[in-house]
C-alpha cells in the first residue's frame, strides 16, 4: 500500500468518476475536488484545503455548529414527543442525514436551510430529493451500457438531479456574492466562514467555487450521518460505554452549558468511539488508485493504468455481522497496538492522507493480521 501509495506522487488518481465528469462537461460546470484531476485537482485542493483540514480551524465553525445542534435537540425532542409513546425517534438516519446537510450546508453557503425545521422549505426538500434521486440514477447509469440512455430513462433523471443540486447551489452563491460585492464596495472587510474565503480569495472562478462545494456536500452530508448512526447503534447495544461517555461528556460539558472546540479535546473517549466506529463501520469500504507510473509490489509488477481496488478489511454491515463476532466489539487497545508497533508511516498511508486523517485500518491483510493476534 505504501509503495503504491509512494509512487503516485503529487497528483494521486483514483478511478475516473466518468459520469459525473460528463455532466460538468455537458453542462460547461467546473468539476469539484471529487471529479479534478492532475494539475488541477492539486490548484483546487491547494485552495479549498484552508480553513477546512486542521481541527484547529473548525474553531471558526464552532458557533454556527453549536446552532444547527441546538435546532436537532428541539427537532428529536419534537420527534419523540409527535410517536404514540412519547419517547421513540423514528427514522435516526433519516434525521441524522437531515442534521448533517443543515450543518455542512451552513458552512459550505453561509445559509440555514431549514432542514431541521418541522416543515421543510419545499426548495430545500426539492434539493434533498435530488441529491437521493441522483445517487438512485447513477447505480443505472453507471451498470448499464451507454446505448440505454436513449431508451431507458435513468441518464436523463440522473442529469435533471446534478442540474438540480448545483442551480441551488449555484442560487446561494450568487446571493453571497452580491453581499460580499456591495460590502467591499462600502469599504467593509466581509465577514464570513467557508464560502466567504473561497469568493474573496479569488484563487479560485465562481464556476469552480460552485463545483467544489457542490462536491464538497455530496462527499460530506452521508460520511458524517451514517457514522453518526452507526455511532448511536453501537452505543445503543453497548451500554457500559455508552455511560461512560455520558460521563465523560457531562464532567466535560455540565447540562446547559454549550461545548467549544477546546472541551471535544478534552473528550479522548468520544473521539476514540468514532475511531472505533469508523473501523467497524466504514462509510467509505471502498476506494481506488491508479498506478501513475510501473510499481513493482511483493516481486509483483503492475504497469502504469493499473487499477488498485482498497478494501476496509473489517467492514461489518448488518447481514454480516453474526459472522463477525470477534470483531463487532470496540477495541480501543488497537489503536494502542498502532502507536507500539511504531506503524506511523503505515497509519499515514493507510489514512488515506489527501482529505482525512481518522481514517486509518484500511485493509492491509497482513498488518492487520499481526493486529489481531
Ligand atoms: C466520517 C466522515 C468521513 C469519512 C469517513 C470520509 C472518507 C473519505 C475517503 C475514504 C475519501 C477518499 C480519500 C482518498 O481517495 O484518498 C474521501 C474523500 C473526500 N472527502 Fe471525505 N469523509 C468524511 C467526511 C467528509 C466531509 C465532512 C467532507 C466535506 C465537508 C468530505 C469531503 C471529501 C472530499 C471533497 C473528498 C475528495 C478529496 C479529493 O480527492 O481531493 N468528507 N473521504
């Protein structure tokens, strides 16, 4: 993993995302950090990196968070209240999905979108149909052969739900950007998160803006709802942990008082649950990279254009999980196991490193196995 990983270089490549590439070109959209690649990709990231990679910058979305948090505790708490006992959210992802788009949404366009309110907003609720109705079509679009997008309607739904997702987008930006505009014509500094710094920088064209944060959302809103839910089911069956980190959280954080950046460092059990919660329920199970040159891995050669398919060794899904035991429990000493084996170059390649660094324990069969004794 390490030698592919090496040989790749300044600009790694993952399998080509052709479809959602042939929307931007049809379209004439700039493609997004999922959908660049080469020189581009790196100009885009080199950009979009600032104010979004270091734990110490999410100070600077710490506020706006805190709000879109303290809207899901009424919405749960009007969840429970509206089921016949009182008590039962119904749904958890479905809430989580609709917590994570308004908290990712407020920063990427520097707007509330009522996600979380009791009546959504009828555009917002058209604009999470079609981030669902785009991610429907494109199972279709991408299994079957070209010549069915004339006879089958998939393709054009597909390309309706992208032309819905960024003309929304698209909206909120230019809203942002007429305020930005009349501000710095009155001579003010904007003021602002993430959207600000992207059209005031101006490293970068509104049309790649656009293409970035729309990508920026699709990659962000499911990662984090799911690893929520699969966080909330663990702790569910787990309840010995499940106490502790209320403990830990309420000795951090007492009742009524809001949580700031510096208290989550403060939490080593939270942050070693979502650990384990991403080791055993990894949103991302799979991804790729292209060979950029000839790699020579264990005497095997594998020429430049192959294909490198990377699978989470310990992805446990529901159906699965019976057949797992060993492994459906939080281990929190494996991580101690990754600092003794002083694996720091392995943990570096196997996290993955070009957007997150939580993400190590990719499959690395033979790492794995002196992991597991
Ligand atoms: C639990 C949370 C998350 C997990 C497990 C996760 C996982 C991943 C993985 C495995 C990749 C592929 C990296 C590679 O090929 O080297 C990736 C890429 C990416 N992720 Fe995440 N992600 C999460 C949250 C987010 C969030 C919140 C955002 C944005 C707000 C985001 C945006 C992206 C983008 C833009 C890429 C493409 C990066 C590039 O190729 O330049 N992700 N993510």
């Amino acid at each position: 993993m390490e030698k592919m990983m090496r040989q790749e270089g300044k600009y790694p490549m993952r399998y080509d995302m052709a479809e959602w590439k042939e929307h931007r070109t049809l379209r004439g959209l700039a493609c997004g950090p999922l959908t660049e690649e080469g020189e581009r990709w790196y100009h885009l990231r080199q950009v979009l990196n600032k104010r979004m990679l270091k734990p110490a910058e999410a100070v600077l979305y710490a506020d706006v968070i805190n709000e879109v948090v303290s809207d899901l505790m009424v919405h749960l708490n009007n969840e429970r209240e509206k089921s016949p006992s009182g008590v039962v959210v119904k749904d958890v992802a479905n809430q989580l999905y609709r917590f994570a788009l308004e908290g990712i949404s407020s920063i990427l366009f520097e707007t509330r979108l009522g996600c979380l309110r009791k009546q959504i907003p009828a555009k917002t609720q058209d604009f999470i149909n079609s981030i669902g109705r785009m991610f429907k079509n494109f199972v279709f679009v991408n299994a079957l052969p070209k010549w069915t997008r004339e006879v089958l309607p998939f393709w054009n739904r597909y390309l309706e739900s992208w032309d819905t997702i960024f003309a929304f987008g698209q909206k909120l930006i230019d809203k942002r950007m007429e305020e930005i505009t009349a501000q710095l014509k009155d001579g003010e500094n904007p003021k602002g998160e993430y959207l600000t710094y992207l059209l005031s920088n101006e490293k970068l064209s509104i049309e790649e803006v656009s293409g970035s944060v729309a990508e920026l959302l699709i990659a962000g809103v499911d990662t984090t709802s799911n690893t929520l839910a699969w966080t909330l089911y663990h702790l569910a069956k787990d309840n010995e942990i499940q106490n502790a980190l209320f403990q830990e959280v309420m000795g951090v954080v007492p009742k009524g008082q809001i949580p700031t950046t510096e208290d989550v460092a403060r939490m080593p059990l939270l942050k070693a649950v979502i650990k384990e919660t991403l080791r055993l329920y990894p949103v991302v199970p799979i991804n790729s990279r292209v060979a950029v040159n000839d790699v020579i891995i264990e005497g095997y050669h594998f020429p430049k254009g192959h294909s490198f398919e990377i699978e989470r060794e310990n992805h446990v899904d529901l159906a699965y999980l019976k057949h797992k035991e060993r492994d459906s429990n939080y281990q929190f000493s494996l991580w101690e196991q990754v600092k003794k084996y002083s694996l720091s170059s392995l943990a570096a390649f196997l996290g993955l490193p070009t957007m997150e660094s939580t993400m190590i324990f990719v499959s690395l069969r033979r790492e794995l196995a002196e992991l597991y004794p």
